[in-house]
C-alpha cells in the first residue's frame, strides 16, 4: 500500500521505542526469508540448538524445523484452532521424536530469560504466493524467527484510524494470507493519536488499549501511544501473554473463539498469583461492572495450575448464575482437557470431588455447599475464586458462604466485584478485603478508567416518571359507598385498603400500562432498533411482566410498527419475550406456569435475543436476567420498578457493554429509561466506593436531563453569536443560512474560533440525546450549524484538521455528514418539480387521480409537470365534476387559490404543496362519487364523521352517531393542539386518540368504521 511520509514517520517512531526493549531492528527486505515464507527458518534452527543442550544431539535439527513450519502452514480446521496448535506448540507442549525413537517436548522459546531468545522487529515486510496479490505488512515482531506480533499503522494526519488498520488486519491480510497469522499472539493497530491490540479475526470492539493502571488516566494522544507501546510490545508482555493468557474455546458448542486479557485482568491475575505463592490467604479485586470479572477469574485459574509451586491447586471458580458456570467450561476443556475440569452437577457430586482431593477446576455454584459440613477438605492449596462476591458472600455461620468457610477452613479466597458494597450489611471489603491492601482492595479498575478505555460505555439515565392524577375525595366516597354496600366493619375495611391502596394497584392499572408499554415502543422504535440494538424491560412483578409482555406485542402488531419495520427494512415483525422465575412448587400460582422456562428454553432465548437477525427484540422481566447477563447488543434497558443499592447498581449497568453491530454501526452509549424517577437513587448507587470524594460513580450514569441542558446552553451561546448576521432563520437549513453565517464568520476575526468550539461541544453532545423530544426544536439549527462548521473543516489546513481530527473522532465526522444535504434551488412554478423519491410516489398518485393530458402520439407524458401545469389540472377535474357556484365548488376553488399563491423555494416546499394538492385532488374524486354530500374541509368535521359511522356502524351499537362523532372531534382537535416532536408524531397521537374514543364505547379499533374514521382524520384534521 502507499505510504505517506507522516506514516512513515510514525513506523519509524514504534521503532525507536522497540529497540531500548531489546528489539534488533532488520528491514523487512533484508531477513533471511523468501516472500513466500511464514517463518525465517535459519532463526528457528538456531534458537532450538541453543535452548534444547543435552538433547538436540539426538535430532535431526532440520527435519524438527520442518515439522514446525508445516505446523505453521496448516490452516484447514480455521485460523483460530490452527492459531492453538501452534500456540501450544510454542510452548513446548508438542514433543518430537529423536533419532532413537525416544519422544522429547523441546523448547522452541525461552519464557524465563525473554531476551535470551532472538527478538527482530521488521518493516514493510512482504508476503506472497503465485496467484495472489503480495501483501506488506507495516511491522512484524519476529521471536527465534516466528512471527507473533503484526503491526499495521495508519498515518496521524490521515482521516482513517486505527479501526481502519484493524479491519484491515482482519479483512485483507488474516483472510488472504491466514497461516502468516498461525504463531501470532496479537496484533496491533495504531493511528498515531490511540494504540489497539486484539485477537485476528475478532470484531473492533473487542480490541483494547493496553496501559497500567499505575498510571494517570488522563494521558492521551502520541505519549498514551507511546507507553502503551512500551508495555504491550516489551518482549516479556509477549511471552507472558503467550505462556499464560492466550486461551481457546475450541470445545464445540459454538464458533472457536480465542481470549485475549485487558490489561487490568492481567495486572489482577499476577496479583491474585503472587499473593497464593506469599501465602496469603485473601483479597479484593473491584473492577467496573462490564469490565470482564469472569474472563479474569479464568486467567487467574490458568495462571496458578500452570505454576508447579502451587503444587497441584484445586481452583474454585464460584458463581451464583449457573450460566456464568457454563461459559467457563469451553476455555478449560480446550485447555486442559476433560480430565482436569469438574462441573458438578449435585451438592453430593460437588462433596465428593473435594473429599477426594480431586484437582484443577471445579466450576460450581455457592448454592451446592449447602449442608456440606465441617473440614470437607483442610487442604491450602484450594483457591475459590468468587464472582460477583458481594451477592451470596456473608461471614454468618448460617449462610451459604459459612457453610462453604467451614468446609474449607484453610482455603484461600479471592473475591471479585464491581459493585457498591460498602453500604450492605455484609461488607465485602471487609470479607475479602486484606487489611495491609490500601482501602483493602488488592487491585482496582475504576470507572472512569473503564470508560477511557472503551472497556464500557457510558449509560444515559432517561427520566420518563409517569404522572396520573387521582381525586382523593372522591375515591374515599366511593371506597366508603363501596363497603357500606357490602356491609364491611372497621377491620375489613382496613384490610381491603391495605391490599389495593398499595403501590401495585397504580402499577397494575390497565392505562397505565397502556401508557407505558406505549411508549417504550415509540422510542425503542424510533432509536435503538434503527441501530440493530435490543431492549430489555424490567416490569413491577411477575404479573406485570406478563402483561407487558403482552401489551408490547399487542403494539408491536399495529399498523404504526409496522410502519417503521417496513421502513428499516430489515424485519416483518418483531416480539417480545417474558423471562420470570417459576417454581415446581404446589403453591406456585397456576397462571404463572405456562412462562415456566426449562433451562434449555431460557439458553435458546438468550441466544435468540443475542442474534442480531433474530426479531425477538424485548426480553420482559422482573428479577431474573437483570444481574449476571452479558448482552453487549442491548441497547436500552426500561426500568418500572423501584430499585436499591447494589440491585439497581446492576441493572442500570446492564447497556454498558460495547458492541458493534454486522452492519458497522459502533455503540457509543446505552441508555436507560426510567418510569419510577430514580435519578437521586441512581446516584446513590453508582458510588465507586474504591474511590475517594467522587460522588458520581466516575460519572458512567448521566442524567438525560444534564446533557440536554448543557446542550441548549451551548446552542444559545451560537446563537447569541450570530444575533446580528441579518436576516438568519435558523429553521431553514439552505444555501443561503450558510452562506450568510460564513460571510460573518470571514468577516468577524476570531468569531470562527469560538463557533468551532461551540459546535464540537455540540457534536459530542448530539447522538446521546438526539431522541429526546426536548431537542426536537434545535435539529434544524444543529443541521445548519453542521453545514456551516464543514465549510470551515475543508477550509482548515493539514495543521489545523489533525488538531480537529483528534479531538472530534470518527463518530462526530459522521454526525456532520450526516447534516450536510445537497443545496439545489428547486424550479419555479413554471418548471418542473423536482422531488425526492416520496415526492415522485405523491405526484404518481397525483397525477392518476385527475387525468392527466395525454401527449400527441396517445401516450402518457412522462415528463414531470410544473405547479402551474398541476393545478391547471386539478382546476379542470373540479369544473367538470362539480357544478359552479356551489358551496363545494368555492370551497375546493378557494384551496386551489391559496396553492397558487404559495412560492415554491425549495425540495421541503415542493414535497408540502404537492401533499396538499393531493388531498385537494381527492375531494374533487370524492365530490363526483357523491355529488349529493357537501365537501367538509375546516368545518361540520361532525357531520362527516357521524355519516362515516352510520355507514359503517356495526349491529347493536348503543350510543348515536352524532355523539360518537363530537366526542372524536372534541379528543382529535385537543390531541392536536398539542405540542409534537413531527408530524408522524403527532398523527399517530391523533389515531390512538380516536382508538381510546372507540374503546370506551366498546368498539374495536380495526377495521369499519374505526379505519374509514381515520382515513377522515388524516385527510382532514391533520392538514399542516
């Protein structure tokens, strides 16, 4: 690939860093390799002679080297478990055979002495075969001659990034080139301003930066890359992610994976490590919720059943979620084999493994200690390792962490979370906390630290508290009536208003329902499904789970969703699902047994709901599911249930993993949509305890209502900026606006200074809160604000767009595209329109209603007519079908007469007019099939609809026409008085108002004359 010099410059600088680490620099032309070949065999050779002394002499050296690179080539089972093979390989877990017959395990690196192996670091390093094209690759970290480490860099000043690099890795040289990737460990991507490793072939979200949390936080740009090259790419970072955390599932059950570490699971492995081989006997790891707890208790196993000190452990990786158990089997069987890796499936089995002194990995529940007795095993070297530790872990004698302490009395403990504890009952800072570790906390990964890393993504906090309002005297007149009817003393009464007058009576109300489960598909439609996100909903009970459940999908069904899945394009229906706890028990209700899920059912349901294709898009529940499931594709969690402390903590974290979906799109942020108005305990119970005099959880949970007052703030200081540029409609977003707005800016020295800084800050803003109805009213001024900053970027020069290109990223170059539209004048009256592919579709139906002229040859005249030319044909439709004179001919004339007095300046004018042209159109249809009916355009709207009814009015309807017509008049006119985010908006208020109207008579809202009643509306009320 071409290079420009900054590219080149960068190359060289990863150089220089590499070689005070002991790196030799060789050019790639000049190592002894041909192009054709994965490994420099001559290094190979001698590394093996040097590391095997005593042995080697019974070889043929040449033929082990031999054995090696046909290893490397063999890519048939895919890359990933090829990658393994020879992994192991490097090692010195494949053995070889000598000359006798006698099989030896020979060294192929040195992990004791890293720099006593052969260390090269090369660039522009050529791989080719006959008949395809020849890739380079920019830098290659070679050890004894095999390739572990690929670099791919992209120049500072480019506007591609390191994500660029990465797909590139994936997509072109692993896919084209897969056994060059066999030996490698990781590879690396950099754009200069930020540094990414990762497994090949794996998604760009999975690919992280590489620091220490030893160090500030707040390094960024060329000195972050720089030290995260110096720790990542030191000869003993590889080797050590080589020999103890690289790890496979290759066990079946699923796609091969391969596991890398983020750098604080390694620094918590070694710590967890070092501490076993001291002789400690306990400690805390508090890392952020989302950030890989159960990945680092895997490492940690690995680490301390690979070290002999550690004399044959009996590692026990303890969970509360029997999945959390599962998810841990695959790596251990591909690494160990089933031999060394225990699941009990019983308390019984579970005692019997440790009575018997059985080691390696028993992956268990705490739940299977119950009853398990005293001194089961007094062995030391038993290491439990607790997930999630401040759920079931107490220092109680009863509870199930005692009886599993007493079975185990000189095991030793080491506890992981990432919760707020501190304010339980049972601190767990103190249970597994070692007194000597600062705030008795052994290692920590902060918040904020997660956060800079894009381990997670920030979370915004929605606030959606549902209001209703309630006559308290009449209610208590009515309740009173109700018991004096009944006969109810004192004590029943009482009984009765404990009950009902509870909290869930309010929730349990059947509009309120409505209310909420509305909503939640109005904004779950409008945002994360366009992004391919899904959501989960956390309801009251279980009761309420179910007819939330119920209700969305009764939504889902409607003719307004299935507007928008037309419209994505993507699904024909989606559904939600409910997932609850159900018990075996006689005493279990019998209306919550048909939601009973098997463990296979909920497995199958999880995995449907991971699927990016797969239309089931809610999961629905109440308890279960809200703590212990990693779904990084959940996108927005609606929370309508009164939450505390660590439960809450939880559950707001769960759309806080990163995630990019199959079409691109990058996850930047989950959002959750609070019903309850828990903003105050939300704060509460984000706290980072680890922390000191940070009262917000490093700030991973931001109040909605913040931003979007931070960003009217911001846009307000635009506009008081260009008070005096004259004659500027921020709600017109044209050539004009931008021009005028740059003519002051070239005009006002420093003005284009503060406004980038403005809109940067905008931009940054804007995709967190770009659905909230608050901001509707801004998005033309944002659009216009947009198209005026782009003027500027492309005047910017290369100094200047760096500076900008790292401060806004990628995603906000997209957000600025996304706002900059192509400025045409459209034609005057006399011309042609020009539209879009809506305004075609309206003028087609246009033009078939009133006839157009046929041209000389007999055909129809394909070219697209002027206004003129359109109302001249309408004019003509309505003196042929209605008399002159006539109240439905002025009526329909004066419509004509306002149109033609309207300019047409632009593609949003022309799509209006030929909208209102249409329905003009249609009267006039109307008006010749029924010449005895008057036409209604602003007025008797009743009249018309008390027809419509009659027409249409199903047998034994109870209530006349007229008063079911005014009272659809009197809701549709106050729903539209209202204040709406758009159009669609406000129609579809319209049509759930004349739903609710048609529901309180007992009427269904589908099909006659609820269908023909909307049609009326939509063709006569909602006229813009």
């Amino acid at each position: 690939m071409a290079k420009g010099i900054r590219e080149r410059e960068f190359q060289n600088l990863m150089i220089q860093w590499s070689l005070p680490m002991g790196w030799g620099f060789t050019a790639g032309r000049s190592l002894q390799r041909e192009t054709t070949q994965t490994v420099i065999a001559g290094q190979l050779r001698d590394a093996i002679v040097r590391l095997n002394p005593g042995v080697i002499d019974g070889f043929d050296v040449d033929a082990v080297v031999e054995e090696i690179v046909t290893t490397v080539n063999a890519v048939e089972g895919g890359l990933v478990r090829a990658n393994e093979q020879v992994l192991r390989l490097l090692r010195g877990y494949k053995e070889f055979r000598d000359t006798d017959g006698v099989w030896h395990a020979l060294k192929v690196i040195d992990f004791a002495r890293p720099t006593a192996n052969t260390l090269v670091v090369s660039d522009e390093v050529t791989i080719t075969v006959p008949g395809k094209t020849s890739r380079r690759f920019d830098l290659v970290y070679w050890v004894n001659g095999l390739p572990l480490v690929v670099v791919e860099v992209k120049s500072p000043t480019a506007k591609s990034a390191w994500a660029d690099a990465a797909r590139e890795i994936n997509n072109v040289y692993a896919t084209e080139y897969p056994w060059f990737f066999t030996p490698n460990v990781f590879a690396v991507a950099s754009d200069g301003l930020k540094l990414r490793f990762g497994a090949v072939g794996s998604p760009t979200n999975l690919w992280q930066p590489f620091r220490s949390t030893a160090d500030d936080e707040n390094l960024s740009g060329q000195a972050d890359v720089q030290r995260s090259a110096q720790l990542l790419l030191n000869p003993s970072t590889v080797l050590d992610m080589l020999a103890n955390f690289t790890l496979f599932d290759t066990a079946g059950g699923g796609a091969d994976k391969k596991y890398l570490p983020r750098y604080p699971q390694m620094e918590a492995a070694h710590l967890i490590h070092e501490r076993v081989l001291e002789g400690g006997s306990k400690g805390l790891v508090w890392h952020h919720q989302g950030s890989g707890k159960t990945l680092l208790m895997v490492f940690a196993a690995s680490l301390l059943l690979a070290d002999t000190r550690t004399e044959s452990p009996t590692i026990i990786l303890l969970s509360d979620r029997t999945h959390l158990v599962r998810q841990t089997s695959g790596v251990f069987t591909s690494a160990m084999g089933d031999a060394y890796f225990h699941q009990p499936a019983t308390s019984k089995e579970l005692r019997s493994l440790l009575a018997d002194d059985v080691r390696g990995v028993i992956s268990t529940t705490v739940h299977k200690f119950a009853d398990a007795g005293k001194h089961l095993s007094t062995r030391n070297n038993i290491i439990v390792l607790v997930d999630e530790a401040h759920r079931t872990q107490s220092a109680k004698s009863k509870s199930l962490a005692g009886q599993m302490r007493a079975a185990l009395p000189h095991a030793k403990f080491f506890g992981m979370t990432g919760t707020p504890i501190r304010n339980l009952a049972t601190d767990t800072f103190a249970l597994f906390g070692e007194e000597a570790d600062p705030g008795r906390v052994m290692h920590r990964y902060s918040v904020s630290r997660s956060l800079l890393d894009e381990a997670t993504v920030p979370v915004m906090l929605a606030p959606r508290p549902v209001s209703f309002e309630i006559d308290d005297q009449a209610l208590q007149a009515e309740f009173d009536q109700f018991a004096d009817d009944f006969d109810l003393d004192d004590p029943d009464r009482e009984t009765l208003s404990r009950k009902f007058g509870r909290l869930t009576s309010v929730f349990a109300n059947p509009e309120r329902i409505h209310a909420v489960c509305q909503d939640i598909v109005d904004h779950y439609l409008a945002g994360a499904y366009r992004n391919g996100l899904k959501a989960q909903v956390v309801a009251f009970n279980r009761e309420l789970a179910v007819a939330y459940t119920d209700k969305i999908n009764e939504l889902l069904a409607g003719f307004e969703a299935s507007q928008v899945l037309a419209e994505v394009g993507k699904h024909g229906r989606i559904t939600a699902e409910v997932n609850i706890s159900v018990s075996d028990s006689k005493d279990e209700d019998p209306a919550m047994r048909p939601y009973q899920l098997s463990e296979t059912e909920e497995e199958e349901q999880k995995r449907r709901f991971l699927a990016a294709d797969d239309p089931l898009c809610f999961l629905v529940v109440t308890a279960k599911l809200m703590t212990g499931f990693d779904a990084p594709n959940e996108g927005v969690l609606y929370l309508d249930k009164p939450l505390k402390a660590h439960t809450l903590f939880q559950t707001i974290t769960r759309p806080n993993r990163t995630w990019v979906s199959p079409t691109g799109f990058v996850k930047t942020s989950g959002v959750v949509v609070d019903y309850i108005g828990l903003a105050e305990e939300v704060q509460r119970a984000v706290v980072d305890p680890t922390t000191r005099g940070t009262g917000k959880g490093g700030g991973f949970v931001t109040d909605l209502s913040e931003l979007v007052a931070e960003f009217r703030t911001i846009f307000a200081r635009i506009e008081d900026l260009f008070a005096d540029v004259d004659d500027l409609d921020l709600t017109v977003h044209g050539y004009e606006s931008v021009r005028a707005i740059n003519v002051f800016l070239d005009s006002n020295p420093g003005a284009a200074e503060v406004f980038s800084r403005d809109y940067r800050l905008l931009a940054r803003l804007y995709p967190l809160i770009n659905t909230d109805k608050r901001v509707a009213k801004y998005r033309d001024g944002f659009a216009l604000f947009g198209s005026a900053y782009t003027t500027l970027f492309k005047k910017s020069s290369d100094e200047e767009r760096k500076e900008r290109l790292a401060e806004l990223g990628p995603m906000v170059l997209d957000i600025i595209n996304a706002h900059v539209h192509s400025f045409s004048v459209v034609a005057s009256q006399e011309e042609a329109l020009v539209l879009d592919a809506q305004g075609i579709a309206i003028l087609k139906e246009l033009l078939a209603l009133v006839r157009p002229k046929s041209d000389k040859g007999g055909g129809e005249d394909k070219r697209p007519p002027s206004a003129a030319e359109i109302l001249a044909h309408i004019k003509a439709a309505l003196d042929k079908g209605v008399e002159p004179g006539s109240a439905k001919y002025t009526a329909l004339a004066e419509r004509i007469k306002q149109l033609r007095d309207r300019i047409i300046q632009n593609a949003q004018d022309a799509l209006e007019f030929l909208s209102e042209a249409l329905r003009i159109a249609r009267a006039i249809v109307n008006a010749e099939k029924h010449p005895d009916e008057a036409v209604v355009l602003d007025d008797d709207h009743v009249g018309v609809l008390s027809r419509i009814i009659h027409d249409h009015a199903p047998s034994g309807l109870t209530v006349t026409e007229r008063n079911l017509a005014e009272e659809i008049d009197q809701v549709v006119t106050r729903t539209l008085a209202q204040a709406w985010d758009n159009a669609d908006a406000r129609n579809r208020g319209a049509r759930r108002a004349t739903a609710a109207v048609f529901r309180r008579y007992m009427l269904k809202p589908v099909g006659e004359p609820y269908d023909s009643t909307v049609a009326y509306i939509e063709a006569h009320y909602l006229v813009d």
